[in-house]
C-alpha cells in the first residue's frame, strides 16, 4: 500500500486541478483564449413625464429581477437630485425615483448590462395566494362556465388546460360564444386579462409578463406582453395569441404582475421608451461578473480579486512553478548539468524583462567577469564568508559599470542589467570557480553553458503569453504541475544524456 501512496496522491491531485479547470471553463464560461469578448446587451428604460407644479415626486419603474435565461452584470440609474432605492416585493422588483420638488419635463433612466446564461429557464416559485374569482354577469358566466368545460375535457393539467383555451379563443374561424369575448378584448392587456379572469374562475392563478425582444440595435423598442400561469410549483409562460410555450428566443423578461409599468404620482403623462444596443466586453471580464452574480465560492478564490500591483507580482510568481517543472525534465530526464535548481529559474525570469539576445550578453559578460575577479581572490586566501560577501560587492560594481557602459553607448537596453539577482549571480560564480578549481574547466563550462540553456528555454517557456494567462486564471493547473513533478520524484531510469554516452557498449553487447 505505501508503494501506491505516490500514484493515488499524484491522482488526487490531477483530478482536482483538472476537475476544477473543466468547472471554470465549462460551467462558468472562463475563456481559453485571453483576447476572446462576448457579446452583450445594454437595455435602457427611459421614463419621460410632466412634473405638477408645487408637489413631490414618486415614481416606480417596473425593473427586471433574475431574468430566465439572462444574468444582469450591471445596471445604472440615472435621474439628477433624485433619491432613488429599489424594492423587492412578491419576485416582483421596481426603482423608486423620489424627489421634493421639480418642475417641467422630467427624464430619468434606468441601465442594465446583461448576458445570456444558463439557469435553468423558469424557475420554481411558491404558490400565490388563491385567484379572486371575476365578477360577471350571468349569462356571461354561463358561457365562460360552458367554455372551460369543453376546454377541461380536452386538457389533462394546468399547463394543458391553459394552452387550449388560448388556442380556443384565438380559433380564426370562432363560434358565437368565442366570437363574443374576442370582441370584448380591445388591446393586447385587455386580451391578457381576459384570459386571467377566465382562468381564475377555475381557480388557477395567472398574471401578465412584459418581456422585450432582443436585437442587435433598437430604438422606441416595443415590449410584448405575455401570460403566466401557475402550474403548482412554476410560472408557465404562454404567448397570448399563438399558445406557444416559454419564453420566446432572444426575449428578456422585465416584469411581471398586475402591476403598471410605471407608477407615477405628482406628474402626469407618464411615458417609458426603451433602446437596446449590442456591445462586446471582454469575455474574462464577463465570466467574473456573472461568477459574482451568481454567488459562486469560485470567485472569492480568484487572482483577479486581488488589487493589481499583487496580481501582476502573482502572475509572474505563479510561472516560476513551471519553470521548475522544465529543470526537473531537463536534468532528471535530459541530463542537462546546471549550476544548482533554481538559479536558471531566476536568471529566466531576469530574461523577461532585458529579453532574451541581450539576457545571454550580459549574464555571460557578468559571469565571465566576475570569474576572472574570483581567481583573483583565490590568491589572497580569504576565508568564505568574506570571500561571498567579496564577490557579491564585485557583482554590483559591475553591474554597475556595464551600465555606465551601455549608456554611453547608446545601448539603453544594457541598463536593464540591474534586473538580475546579483546574489545568484555571486553564487554562481563562487559555484563555477570551485568546479573549475576541483573539476577543470571542461566540467565548469559544460555546467555554465547547461545553466545558460535551461534559463533561456525557461524564458520562452515562460514568456508564452498564453501560458502566463492560463496559470493566471485558471492556477489549479499548479496541482497538475505539483503532481508531474511528484512522479518524476520517483524516476530512476537513464537520462537521454546516459543513453547517448553510453550507446557504444550496447553496440558491443
């Protein structure tokens, strides 16, 4: 059982990396690709009305509340010297517009941002209270009554039940009692509410919905009026004239329930105009909105919540992991000699910021340098601490002085030489003398050049603009990472390099 420890951990470890990196890509909609954008639309409710001299303002706009379908990212009011709140009644939602005084024509606006997003259609909701039954005459009720008869025994539920008697009563070709309601309906909200009274004699709940169609670009856009009727457990959505069922394609629903659009008191001439425009947002940005949205833990454990200096200092952070992974392949596999583990790491890193041509100029001119320096301390027999800190001294003076150079020159490029950790560099000149003074040369240029090429295969590794969003985003790919090098822990076969030097005595064999 100890043998599979390893495995089962390097297991774990992947499926949890993996399976969190498929839940942000497929479920919350984490783009892949840094420069993708989503398209979005603007909705805009403008109220126009005329202020009564001398008398306060309430105004209440209908506004939508977890729209089926939709998620709103943002939304923005817009009404100067107003207060203004916002309640939540019944599923039902409306901004309140207050103000002391005002005069004249009045415009306020109300903004929202939203997208398209899975959730499950039309939710399940309490049951509402039992409908009020209509008043009617009664001969009417006798024909309502005959009416929902037939369409009773054509129907096995509510949701059948509804569907009939809309197609009944839209029936092109209606007999006497159907000919005498579509005559009574006038308007599309007369239709509606028709349709909710005759439901209510049979005591099943139903209410007009407003939902506005969505297009590319659209000003003076008309909301189309729609009926819901409770099945029990969830609003059922039905078009008044066609039966057809749900929410029509690229429909918004606004608002819900007997209630007007616009409530007005101390203006008169109450007016609501709405525009949509289609816009195009970053797609990162839109999967964290609708992350936050939707109250996912997912977005509290993200880099983007971080303030940005931190950000930027855990992106870089977050590739030095796979920079380790490619010495761990390089040597355990490959057989590359370097000075150390970490110093190429470090030294790729230096390369992102001097790029990659003038990285290998400088750091070899520095080491080469500050070798010839070391030998020179070698004579004066210093013990090792004074002999570092020396050499680390040395370092920054030539640094220093390959600075002052490059800028004489022209070369501004060579200022940059400031970026490389000058106590890597100290060591790996104090590591490159002893292997030279104890090895030869042979060894300690094989090793010098071995650090120079996994440092610049780090930097293109790491200077990969995907790789570096990728880590960023999605940094549960570390656990991958962590369980890869995990198992090449546990590697003990020939490297690439072995097989190469030792190829001749399997030819002999």
């Amino acid at each position: 059982m100890r043998s599979l420890h390893l495995p089962l951990l390097a297991l774990t470890l992947t499926l949890a990396g993996i399976g969190l990196f498929l839940y942000k890509t497929q479920v919350l909609n984490y783009p892949l690709d840094p420069d993708a954008e989503r398209a979005l639309w603007t909705v805009e409710a403008r109220v126009d009305f005329l202020a009564e001299r001398g008398r306060p303002v309430q105004a209440a706009l209908a506004i939508p509340e977890s729209p089926p379908g939709y998620v709103i990212l943002d939304e923005d009011f817009i009404a100067p010297n107003y207060g203004i709140t916002t309640e939540e009644s019944d599923g039902a939602r409306r901004a309140h517009f207050t103000i002391r005084r005002a005069r004249g024509q009045q415009t306020l606006y109300y903004r929202a941002v939203i997208d398209r997003y899975v959730n499950g259609g039309e939710a399940a909701a309490p049951s509402p209270p039992p409908p009020v039954e209509p008043t009617l005459t009664p001969p009417m009720r006798g024909l309502v009554r005959g009416l929902t008869d037939r369409v009773r025994e054509q129907s096995a539920d509510v949701a059948s039940f509804a569907r009939e008697l809309v197609l009944l009563l839209n029936d092109a070709t209606p007999e006497e009692d159907v000919r005498i309601l579509q005559e009574q309906a006038k308007t599309p909200r007369a239709w509606v509410q028709q349709l909710i009274d005759i439901l209510a004699t049979r005591g099943i709940p139903a209410r007009p919905a407003l939902a506005l169609p969505l297009t590319e670009n659209a000003s003076n856009l008309t909301p189309r009026l729609l009926l819901q009727v409770h099945n029990g457990s969830r609003w059922l959505t039905y078009d008044p004239v066609t039966a057809e069922p749900g929410l029509p394609p690229q429909t918004l629903l606004w608002h819900t329930g007997a209630e007007p659009l616009i409530a007005l008191e101390g203006g008169q001439q109450p007016r609501v105009e709405f525009a949509l425009a289609r816009t195009y947002e970053p797609m990162l940005e839109v999967a964290m909105e609708q992350t936050l949205a939707s109250h996912s833990p997912i977005a509290a454990f993200s880099i983007l919540q971080l303030p940005v200096q931190t950000q930027n200092l855990y992106r870089i952070l977050f590739l030095v992991p796979i920079g380790a992974l490619l010495v761990v392949l390089l040597r355990n596999l490959v057989g590359v000699k370097t000075f150390g583990t970490f110093m190429p790491i470090l030294i790729a890193l230096a390369f992102r910021e001097t790029q990659l041509l003038w990285g290998i100029v400088m750091f070899s001119t520095l080491v080469a340098a500050g070798l010839l320096l070391r030998f020179y301390l070698e004579e004066l027999k210093l013990l090792l601490v004074p002999r570092l800190a020396s050499v680390l001294i040395i370092v920054v003076l030539l640094m220093f002085g390959l600075s002052l150079l490059t800028h004489q020159l022209g070369l501004e490029r060579g200022l940059s030489v400031a970026l490389f950790p000058m106590v890597i560099l100290a060591m790996t000149i104090e590591r490159m003398s002893i292997i030279w003074e104890e090895h030869g040369p042979a060894e300690a240029l094989q090793q010098g050049i071995g650090s120079l090429v996994v440092a610049s295969l780090g930097y293109l590794v790491m200077a990969w603009p995907l790789l570096g969003y990728l880590m960023a985003v999605f940094p549960e790919l570390l656990l991958v990472v962590l369980a890869i090098t995990l198992l090449l822990g546990r590697y003990t076969g020939y490297r690439l390099s072995e097989l190469r030097r030792f190829r001749a005595a399997g030819e002999d064999w």
